[in-house]
C-alpha cells in the first residue's frame, strides 16, 4: 500500500511548530500547517516553499477546524495523510487558588478540547474511512515533561497535559481497529516563546501580592528562565521528533527531556512525598 507524503501540523506560526515544519519538508514531507492570522501564513509560505500549504484556523473555532477539514479532503482526498502533529498549544498557571476560572477553561479548551476537535476532524485522512487510498497515518501528541511529572504554580497548563496524556493512550487502543498509531511525546525544557512571560507581565503581576510571591520568584527564575537557559533549541527537538515519526514501530511514549536524570529519572524514583520535600525546599514553600 502506498503511503502519503502529507503531514498536518498544528500551531505552525512559531517556536517548537515551525521547526517541525521546516524538518519534515526537509524529508520531503508535503506539510500542511494551521496558522491563526493570514499574516503568519504568508510569510511561512514565503520562508518555507512549495512543500508548504498553511491551513487559516484556531483549535478553539471548531466550525473553521471542519471547514479546513473539508477543503484538504477536497484537496488530498485521493492520497490522505501520512501523520497528525498536535503541536498547538499555550501554557498559563500561577498559585492554584488564584488563578480565574476562565484561565482554566482556555487552557483546556486549546490544550484538550482543540486537541479533540482537530484530531476527530483529520481522522478520516488518517485511515477511518473504508477504502482509505494509503497506509494507515500515525497521530503525534506533542506533550510535555509535565505530562508526567507535576509543578507547582502551573497546574492549569499540568492538568492540560495529563489529560492529553489519558486521551492519547485511549485513543490508541481505539485506534487498532483501523491501524493508526497514536505516540506520545513529552519534551523537557525547550527554547520556546511559550513561557515568555514574567513577573512584569500584566496577567501574572497580581500573583506577587499573594501569599506566593516569594516563591513564585524563585520559580521563575529557578525552574523556568534557568531550566531554558539549559534547553534544547526547537531546531533539535524537531529533527528528534521527525526520526520518531518516521520509526516503523515507535514506543508509545518518549521523554526528551534534557539533564534527564535530574528533571526525569530522579523525579519519577523518589516517593511522592520526597519529591514534595524538595520542591518545598526549593521553593521556600517549607518554611
């Protein structure tokens, strides 16, 4: 059986995205990339090539997701699609108890229910469908470390990965019934605009006045502005996630993640309650 070329990439405008498009054409891919803004989608077709179709829509718009669905069914029907990368994605958090309801409901609403829409959406191209022109397609989910292994101060953007994490495995056993693979991917730290924003932020100022303050400092400049610093650039996340997507039988899950004993292994040995001493430590949130 014939296997396509085309790729769907998610969240293609920047960072971790971007890259990977620029990977996969490099392979020979033919991607198509979800872009929100007209803008960005132009200058993407412009630095990327011919090899590269942007696709105008926001996981969160479900009625442009379908409608983006049906014009690259018209368009590729007759090949469908090789992978899904679920790329898209935004990281909120600050002290759980202060953190608006509605914060919570736009993390999930991106980070799990876009998910959700766009993979229902793309599944057909994938291989659901009778008489489905090519091989079987392998559905990515780009995780993260946190998918697994839990921080304070960013609970929203935690619970958002756990749940990606649920759905992915659930979605793989469902899956077998029409041989699309579903593997997820959980980056550590990477070079990304994603968690750009700081103490003089407007949405996290009003954090500082809480009882947190001291230990939301040493967060960020601890375990987010030093752990980047320490980071994989995207470029190289990319091409990691290319040779995965490109393994005839991946592991289900990968754990890119760098210094990888100390932000993976040791985490993931030590007793729940060891590793909360630590973080409170750290932290000053054990005084």
């Amino acid at each position: 059986m014939n296997k396509s070329k085309n790729i769907l990439i998610t969240g293609a405008s920047s960072g971790i995205g971007s890259d990977l498009c620029k990977s996969f054409i490099q392979a020979g891919y033919t991607v198509f990339g979800s872009v929100r803004k007209q803008a960005d989608a132009d200058r993407l077709q412009t630095e990327l090539g011919a090899q590269f179709h942007p696709l105008l829509f926001d996981v969160t718009d479900h009625g442009a997701v379908d409608k983006a669905a049906t014009e690259l069914t018209e368009k590729i029907g007759h090949e469908g699609l090789r992978g899904l990368i679920n790329n898209a994605g935004i990281a909120l958090g600050g002290p759980f108890a202060y953190v608006d309801i509605g914060e919570f409901r736009l993390q999930f609403e991106v980070n799990v229910i876009g998910l959700v829409k766009v993979t229902q959406a793309f599944l057909p191209l994938l291989g659901m469908q009778k008489n489905h022109p090519s091989a079987p397609g392998k559905i990515i989910m780009m995780s993260s470390l946190t998918g697994k292994v839990a921080m304070p101060f960013i609970s929203p953007y935690v619970g958002s990965k756990h749940a990606l994490e649920g759905i992915s495995d659930s979605l793989r056993r469902e899956l077998l019934l029409f041989g699309i693979d579903v593997v997820v991917i959980g980056p550590g730290a990477i070079k990304t605009p994603i968690w750009n924003k700081g103490a003089d932020d407007p949405r996290n100022a009003a954090f500082f006045k809480t009882p947190w303050a001291e230990s939301l400092g040493i967060f960020q400049k601890v375990f987010v502005l030093n752990s980047i610093k320490k980071g994989w650039t995207a470029e190289y996340l990319a091409e990691k996630v290319l040779a995965i997507f490109q393994k005839e039988k991946p592991k289900t899950r990968y754990a890119l993640v760098p210094q990888r004993f100390e932000n993976w292994t040791l985490p993931r040995l030590l007793p729940a309650r060891r590793f909360d001493k630590m973080i409170g430590k750290g932290l000053r949130l054990v005084k």
